[in-house]
C-alpha cells in the first residue's frame, strides 16, 4: 500500500514538473524538503499527530514553507496533508527524485570494497560503468566491508554485480559440498 502512495503522489508531482517545465526546479526543492523532514524527526511526528487537526498541520505547512520553496511545493505538500498522507511524504519525495534521475539519465550506484577506493579507482569504476549502462551521468556512493576480503559489490537499482573474493568463495563451497554429499 505504501509503495502505491508513493508512486502515485510521486507520479503526480513529476507529471506536474513535466507539464509546467520546472522539472530542475521541484527535483532540487524536493531534495531540501526532503532533508528538511529527514533532519527534524521533530517536524514529521508533529505532522502526522493524531490529536493536532489538519488546518493547524496545513498552517505549518504554510508557515515553513511558503516563500522558501515554489508556490508547486507548497500546494503538493498542502495537498498531502489535506489526504492525510503526510505519514508517507519521505517515500513520495524518494519517489519522485529517483524517478526524476531516471528522467535525466542519472544512474544512483553503491560500490563497496574491502578497501578505501582511491580517486583514480573511483574515476575508473564511474567511467565503466557509464560504458557499460545507459545513463549519461552516474551518482557515485562508496561504502568500505572488510569481509568481502577482495573485488567489489556494485548495486544499481535493484541490479546487483558481485565480484568479491567472500561470495566465489562462499560459491566454491557450496559447489564443494554438493560433490561430498553426491
């Protein structure tokens, strides 16, 4: 049920952002508003509180972000409160800037090494892997796991290439264990 939330209110804002052009625009302020929630738990709790009515959440609404993000902004986020789906707004927000990525052609990629990745390394990973997929542009995440003890796990999307020492050693194990057992 989230996940349909979520990509409807997140499809909604991107048809929206395609129609009026301003797809840069409410993808930045969709990323500052989405911090803006992440970083103050605070703010979130009190927005999806049962015993404080939608016009004083709609008033907040109003007050923080009137002014600071497009009048497009303000009106989702008053829409959202309005349906009672302020519960999910992270998720939609998360939503809809992933599939803005997808839009321009931004591929989000994690790569974890047993090691620190040096820039040279980094550069080299980045340039394979705009090589090998169709994005034109990637957003690089790097993250250190000692116990792969050597290559590296690169995740996109829900794509993942494993070519760590720890997994052909795991399969080099199981692959053993079905001779013994045969």
């Amino acid at each position: 049920m989230a996940k349909l939330i979520s990509k409807t209110y997140g499809d909604a804002l991107f048809e929206t952002a395609l129609e009026k052009q301003t797809m840069n625009s409410l993808f930045e302020e969709a990323q500052v508003v989405l911090e803006a929630f992440s970083q103050n738990p605070k703010l979130s709790e009190l927005m999806v509180h049962p015993k404080i009515l939608k016009e004083e959440k709609l008033q907040i609404v109003e007050e923080i972000f009137k002014g600071r993000v497009s009048d497009d902004m303000t009106g989702f986020l008053v829409i959202i409160v309005k349906k009672d789906r302020f519960g999910e707004i992270c998720n939609i927000l998360e939503y809809f800037i992933s599939r803005v990525k997808e839009y321009k052609g931004i591929g989000v990629a994690t790569v974890t090494t047993p090691m620190e990745l040096n820039e040279a390394q980094k550069s080299a990973v980045c340039a394979k892997l705009l090589e090998t997929t169709s994005y034109r542009e990637m957003e690089m995440h790097y993250q250190v796991d000692e116990a792969l003890i050597g290559g590296m796990v690169i995740r996109i999307g829900d794509r993942v290439v494993d070519s760590s020492v720890a997994t052909k050693l795991e399969e080099l194990k199981r692959q053993l264990l079905k001779i013994q057992l045969a």
